[in-house]
C-alpha cells in the first residue's frame, strides 16, 4: 500500500470516527471506509522492477483455467468438466521473482504455485481464479481478497454466458483500478454477433474499443482463433515502465474512490443553503409554537395573579367587626403556582423534536442536531422558573405605573398633611377668639364653630384618604404583568438558546466540512493520455 494512500485512509477515518461520535454520521460509513481496500499489486513484491501481475477471471466452467495451461503449454491448472474446477488460485510465476509480502488474510492452503523458466512469461504473475460466480462464497472472498493486487484482469467469458451477473457487477464496481482484456472462450460455439454485443455492452460500461480475443481451447488442432493476439497483448504490457505507470493510476484510482467516499460523507453534514433554511425554520415554527405556548399558559398566569388580589379595600373594610371576620392579608405570602410547570416543558420540548425531525427529514443529520438541542431541555427546566418568579417579583415590587405611584404617594401626605392644615387653622381660629373674647363679649366659640371645625378635619382627611384607596395600584394586575413579561421572556429565552444551538450545530459542521476537505485535498491526479493507445483501450473511462 502506497504511503500516501494509507496515510488517507488513516485520516479519513479518523474524521469519520470522530464525525461518527459527535451524530454526523452512521458507523456504516467508517465500516464501509474501512472495507475500502487501499492494497496494490505492489504490495506483494519488494523488488522495485515487479512483474505485471495478470489474473484469469470470470465464471464457472468459462475455460479459465484451461487458457492458464495453454498459455504456459503445460497442465498446470486443474481444469475438467466437473463444476466447480478451481477452489484454489494457482499461481505460475517465473522462478526468478519473488512473492515477499502476502497479505496475512490470504489463506496459504488455497494457493497452489506453479513455477516456471518460460521466459516469456519473466515478467508477468499469472494467476487463475475461481468462478466468481460461484455457489461457494469462498470462491468469491477469495477472489475479492485477491482482487486489489492484480494490474490485469483478463476476463473470460463464453458465448452463451458473457452477461454474466456477478462478474459484470464486479466489473463496474472495481474497473477503475485496473486494466481489462476480454476473452470470449468456447468460440467454437460463437459466432461474430455474441462478439458485437459484448462489445457494445463494453462500450456502454466505458470501455473505447475493449480488446476482445475470441479464443477456442477445446483442443481442435484445426482450430483457428485469436489466442497468439491475447499473448502477444499481455507480452506487450510486461514493460516495468507501463506496470510502473499502471502502479501509478492505480493508486491515483484508489485515492479517487477515497476521496468520492470523502465527498459522499461530507454529503451527509448537509450544505449551507440547508443550515441556512433550517435557522429561519426554526424562526417560523417558533414563532408558531411561542405563541401556541404564550395563549396556552395565559389562563394560568390569571389563576396565580388571583393570588395575590388585595383584601377587600371599601370603607366597609375599615369596620372593626368586619376586621374580627376578614383576613386582611393579601395572599402575598403563599408560594405561587408555577407558570412554567409540566404543560409548558411539555409544549416546548414537543417544538424542539419536531424541529429536529422536520430538520433531518429535510436532509440534516439527526443526531448531531439533537445532541445540541437536547441538553437544552434540562437547562431550561432548571432556570426558567427563575426567569418568571423574578418578573414577577419586580413587578410585584413596583406595582401600577410611575403615575399612579407617584399619585398615591401624594395622597398619602395629603391624608395626613391636610387635617394638620385644618386642625391648626382650627386651633388658630380659637386662639385668636379666646384673646379678643375679652374686649367683645360676641367673639365666644359656639357650637356652630366646633361642628364646623369638625367637619372641616374631617373632609380635610377623608378627600385625599378616599382617593388614595381609590387610585391605589392592583397587586393583582402587577402580579398578572410580572407573569406575562416572565412568559415572554421564557420564550425569548428559548429561541435565543435554540438559535445559539443551531448557530453551534452549525458552526461545527463548517468545522468538520473544512477539516474534511484539508484531508483529501492536493491529492495526485493520472493522466490516462500519458499511457500507449493499446493500453488505453484496457482501461475503463470513470467519467
Ligand atoms: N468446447 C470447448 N470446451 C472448452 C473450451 N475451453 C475449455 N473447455 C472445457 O470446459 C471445461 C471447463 O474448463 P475449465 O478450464 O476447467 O474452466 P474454468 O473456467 O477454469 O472453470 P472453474 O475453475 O470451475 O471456474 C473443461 O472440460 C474444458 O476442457 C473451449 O474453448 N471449447
Ligand atoms: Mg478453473
């Protein structure tokens, strides 16, 4: 595995782990990123100058195995009529090249080596496969576990069978990553129109003019095919430049599919414009649910400013038997009701979940918004009902408004300052009639004087006191405001928590966005155009 693709795919799962952790993504995406196999053929080898590593694949019964015995003219690989043949891979490789690092998954007891001095085959491994196709999925595993190391699949396939399933399958998932020779076996039963439409079914899977060789290994000594052109092909290609060249593409293809992995996770976290419609979402269904919650919770502030109504404040009130009867004590004293009780977490909580699953049905991820939202519930649990009872409180404290308090200040020193008034002019008015009650015997204090002078202290008390009660502010009606102000600001409280949250949920998306984007970027990229035009008819156009 190249350096540079492993330290990829060390830091792409990193990120996906930790995206996983904080809700942004599912652990299948670090599972399948981890199932990405980064291995080249190079791998195998330690010599700088390796072969081209060539492998016969494709179904069951196709010839695989008997093209490996006619290529190394030699029965080296089992081949017979009975279904499956090869439960093995066998290797023929020529005896100067060395296999230093097989991977420690491969399963030793299913790989026979053939070796060999042909010195035609002293720079390609060439490998025969299992049915891909197989009953046996350890045919399969085993050929997937191969898979990652081979430059050149030559796949065989016979004229009744060329839309083979699984092995086309295969060939879309994995054709990037190598070059591909197509062999039509079993031609002695073909004919030129199986030829023509494998080839369009090449052509529509991006091939240019895939190399086809139509081949008869039945053993017919008067047999005419194109089985030299297959050799001479694949003898072309056992070049070091062109295996280095292909080395090379192939882990740039490994580094694309990494980084389409990367671009289909950063997918997930959602994209600006929809952080941007979920912000003024949630202002739209706040603005809804807040008022639904303003309405629901108004009956209840009424009920708990009933609470703190005065005592009764007529002049009826002032009788002494009433007194004996009444309590005069406002209910100031009992604890009030809680505005912001069950009903009303209720409400609110209702609001956030639906606005996380509207959010993530509209392409966000639940988790992570949730794991921002939610600690917000208990939060508010604890403090709200702090918010209102101190509204309530300050309102309670200075009940009316500023001109009634300051009026019923003034009443109150009138009440008191005005029967002053009227008992010293009172206590005048008898001074000087006692002293000038000597010389005029006429000038004498009558009871005229003395109703007169009581009724005067009288009026002079009750005008102002009888106001003052009258225009007294309503305990009650502060009560009701000092709620209603500490219901709004619960709610005011709640949208900016909420919008806080969003703005954070948001702001760690950019942040893992920006962190994913460092990770894949400045990668290499291959220019197939560099490549020879017979080995670019091997190779599949991704675009
Ligand atoms: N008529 C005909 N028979 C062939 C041809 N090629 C191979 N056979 C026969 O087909 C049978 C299967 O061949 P194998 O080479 O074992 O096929 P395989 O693809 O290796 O099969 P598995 O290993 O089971 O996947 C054998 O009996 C071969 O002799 C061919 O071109 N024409
Ligand atoms: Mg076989």
């Amino acid at each position: 595995m190249s350096n540079e693709l492993q330290q990829l795919q060390h830091s792409l799962l990193e990120w996906a782990n930790s995206a996983s952790t904080l809700g942004w993504l599912s652990t299948d995406n670090v599972d399948s990123l981890q199932q990405l196999s980064t291995a080249t053929p190079s791998d195998l080898f330690n010599a700088e100058n390796r072969p081209l590593v060539a492998a016969l694949f494709g179904g069951t019964g196709v010839g695989k195995s008997t093209l490996l015995n006619r290529l190394a003219k030699d029965d080296i690989a089992r081949a017979s009529a009975a279904r499956p043949t090869s439960t093995n891979i066998t290797v023929y490789v020529h005896s100067s090249i060395a296999v230093d690092h097989l991977p420690d998954e491969f399963p030793m007891q299913r790989m026979q080596t053939a070796i060999h001095q042909n010195k035609r085959y002293q720079s390609v491994m060439w490998l025969d496969m299992p049915d891909f196709d197989s009953v046996e999925a350890g045919h399969r595993d085993l050929v997937t576990q191969w898979l990652p190391h081979i430059d050149l699949l030559v796949y065989v396939v016979s004229p009744e069978r060329y839309k083979d399933d699984q092995g086309w399958r295969l060939l879309l998932e994995h054709g990037a990553k190598h070059a591909w020779v197509f062999v039509i076996n079993h031609w002695d039963k073909g004919d030129e129109r199986q030829r023509a439409d494998f080839s369009q079914l090449l052509n529509n899977a991006g091939f240019d003019q895939p190399h086809i060789f139509c081949t008869d290994s039945s053993g017919d000594p008067n047999a005419v095919d194109e089985f030299s052109e297959l050799e001479t092909t694949i003898d072309s290609l056992a070049d070091a430049q062109l295996v280095s060249q292909l080395e090379k593409r192939g882990v740039v293809k490994r580094v694309e599919q990494l980084a389409s992995q990367a671009s289909s996770m950063q997918s997930q976290l959602g994209t600006s414009e929809q952080l941007q419609l979920c912000k003024s979402h949630w202002q739209q269904l706040w603005s809804t649910a807040s008022t639904e919650l303003i309405t629901a919770s108004d009956y209840k502030a009424q009920l708990i400013a009933e609470q703190f109504i005065e005592p009764e404040t007529s002049l009826l009130s002032y009788l002494p038997w009433r007194k004996a009867t009444e309590s005069a004590e406002p209910a100031t004293s009992s604890e009030p009701k809680a505005l912001a009780d069950d009903l009303f977490f209720s409400h609110a909580n209702t609001a956030i979940d639906r606005f996380v699953q509207q959010s993530s049905a509209a392409g966000l991820p639940y988790a992570a918004l949730h794991r921002h939202l939610s600690p917000l519930k208990s939060q508010w649990r604890e403090s709200l009902p702090a918010v209102v009872n101190k509204a309530l409180a300050k309102s309670l404290a200075l009940p009316g408004d500023r001109w009634q308090r300051v009026l019923y200040r003034v009443l109150g020193w009138l009440a008191t300052l005005l029967p002053l008034i009227a008992l010293a002019w009172v206590a005048y008015r008898v001074v000087v009639i006692f002293q000038t009650s000597g010389s005029n015997p006429d000038n004498y204090l009558g009871s005229n004087f003395a109703v007169h002078s009581a009724m005067l202290i009288g009026v002079a008390w009750f005008i102002p006191w009888f106001l003052r009660l009258r225009t007294k502010p309503s305990r009650q009606a502060a009560a009701l405001r000092g709620l209603r102000q500490g219901l709004q600001q619960s709610v005011d409280k709640i949208d900016i928590d909420c919008q806080q949250a969003i703005e954070s949920f948001s702001a760690e998306r950019d942040q893992l966005a920006n962190n994913l984007s460092d990770v894949v970027a400045g990668q290499g990229s291959f220019d197939d155009a560099t490549l020879p035009a017979s080995l670019k008819r091997m190779l599949m156009n991704s675009a």
